[in-house]
C-alpha cells in the first residue's frame, strides 16, 4: 500500500517523526490548558476575572496580590553634618496574623536598632528593643518619643527631601522594603 510518494527511503521515517511529535505537542498543549483551567477552579477566580483589566491591575483579588502589612508615612529625621545616628518613624499596618520585627538593614546605615523611648528620673531614655510585636488586625506606631527604629552610624548625612530604603524582616512574613523620606522636623 502506497500512502506518499516517498523519493527517499528514511523521508518516511521522518514524516511520521513528525506526525508522533505533533500529536505529542497537542497532547502536551492539552494538558496544560487542562491545569490552567484546574488552578482558576481551585483558586476561585474565573477566566473573565482573570482576563479583566482589575485582576491584571492587582485589585480584584486581594488574596494573591495585596500585602498583609501597610507601611504608613515612612520618614528619617534630616541630619546634621558629623551627626552619626537618626531616628525614623513609620506606622506598620498589619491585617494578617500575629507577627515580630526581628530587625532593620538599610544601606544608609551600618546598622538599624529597634529603639524605645522612655522617660527615667524626668529624663528621656532611649532602649534597645530584640524585636517589636506587630498584632494581628492591629497597628504598631514608631513615633517621636515612643518606637523607633535608630540608624546606627550613617556614612553620609541625611539631606531633607532625599529618601532611604530600609529592609524590614518580620519573623512570619519575611522581608519588606520601605522607602522612608528624609525631613527636616526637629
Ligand atoms: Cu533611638
């Protein structure tokens, strides 16, 4: 029986090399549409919501693109030149379980403490804290006079409207970066 005019003894093989291999590609195609349509099952979201220009914005589904934490008005007090610490501030937002901050790094600094300020004999004392609780749906403020984080020996000054990332690393959420302004506030 003649199928194709084959020239060439090994064309035959060849062609239907091709023909396993294009049936192996669909097959493969198959099964992965098979599994993208499974994930929208299993993670509740349908083609359309996917599709929708909200989805691709990162609003629609919050679960997968929103942050537990907000970092709120994150600033560094300016400083003067030879000054080698600053205090920052910042309000850290969480609306997801209980959670630490085990510490603080910045490239504007050698090293960033958790600080607290407490007032001793009438004086204003500042102390190092190992970590700072962040509650579950709750807010923890760093503020003049209270929590703050303390930049540790600055290799350049702080000049008001520049700004500094700083890495947060929470024990349960991992790291977060936070762009802190610098201002002029005495
Ligand atoms: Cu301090």
């Amino acid at each position: 029986m003649q199928k194709l005019k084959i020239t060439h003894p090994d064309s035959a093989n060849r062609i239907e090399k091709g023909i396993v291999l294009g049936w192996a590609v669909l097959v493969v195609i198959v099964i992965l549409v098979a599994a993208a349509l499974a994930r929208f099952i299993v993670g509740g979201i349908s083609a359309q919501e996917f599709a929708s220009p909200e989805f691709m914005n990162g609003a629609a589904n919050n679960k997968i693109n929103a942050d537990q934490f907000t970092f709120s008005d994150p600033w560094v007090r300016a400083t003067p030149p030879g000054t080698m610490t600053a205090a920052a501030y910042l309000s850290i937002g969480n609306t997801g379980e209980e959670d630490r901050l085990l510490y603080a790094r910045s490239d504007g600094a050698r090293r960033v403490e958790i600080h607290t300020s407490s007032e001793q004999d009438g004086m204003m004392r500042m102390s190092r804290l190992d970590t700072l609780p962040v509650p579950a749906d709750g807010v923890v403020q760093l503020t003049s006079g209270g929590h703050h984080l303390m930049f540790i020996d600055i290799p350049a000054t702080f000049v008001p409207g520049e700004s500094v990332i700083v890495t947060l690393v929470f024990e349960s959420a991992g790291a977060r970066d936070v762009l802190f302004t610098v201002r002029d506030v005495r």
